[in-house]
C-alpha cells in the first residue's frame, strides 16, 4: 500500500466507526462467542484485512477488530495516524470467533483505558519507522 493511502485508509475507518456512534454495541452483539475480556496490547494498523489489530503484549497473538470498526470514542485518536502509530493500553475485547492456534481472533473493542499514542518503532531494534521501515543511518 502507498504511504499517502494509510491516513485515507484510517479516515474511513474513523467515519465508519463515527456513522455507526448511535448503534456502535459491541458487547451487547448476538453474533459473539464467549464473554469479553480484558487484554494489554498494542492497537495498530496493518496493510491486509482486517487493518485495525491489537498485539497481546508478552505473546504472538494478534487479535482482528471486526470488520476494522472502532468504537466512536476510540476512533478520533487513530485518525491522521495512518501506520507510523500504534495506541498502547488495556483493552476490553468481546470475541466474535473462538481462539484456535495459528489464527487471527477477531474481536470487538468495548472499552479501553490508560492509553498511550506513540510512533511506531521497530521491535526488533527498538528504531522509529517511517512507512513501516526502518530508520537508516544514525
């Protein structure tokens, strides 16, 4: 995906999320599969489907926001970042399918807090990206 295509990406996102605010319900959805919980990770956006996903810190999951909808006062803080930014904290996610090994889960995010908003780094040197690749030349 082209570096202008991310904030375009992020904005619709952001549009459906705030179209949806007087029937965003995530917890109260039929379609779910087991009780909500709670999970400490990064929220970031990826080019593929779903693009919005949250990394469970301390593993290699990574939980799929249903159909790339945020919740309405989750989504103005991921406008404009486009894929250099990631959202940290704790996150209340209710399933939408059941956790099988070597799959994606998709969830929906019914609360957040202690939220940080930071660049996005490259985790395997600690670096800051740019258009998800690394920084050269120090």
């Amino acid at each position: 995906m082209k570096r202008g295509c991310a904030p375009a990406l992020i904005g619709m996102l952001a549009y459906s999320a705030a179209a949806l605010s007087d029937t965003y319900a995530c917890a109260a959805n039929p379609e779910l599969v087991a009780p909500c919980f709670a999970v400490h990770g990064r929220l970031s956006f990826w080019n593929g489907a779903p693009s919005a996903r949250i990394w469970r810190v301390g593993t290699t999951r990574m939980l799929g926001i249903h159909a790339d909808v945020l919740p309405p006062g989750l989504a103005p803080l991921a406008t404009g970042t486009g894929f250099d930014t990631e959202i940290w904290g704790t996150f209340s996610v209710c399933p939408f399918t059941l956790r099988k090994p070597g799959h994606m889960q998709f969830v929906c995010i019914e609360s957040w807090r202690d939220l940080a908003v930071r660049p996005r780094t490259d985790h395997a040197n600690g670096r800051i990206t740019s258009a998800g690749r690394a920084i050269v030349g120090e």
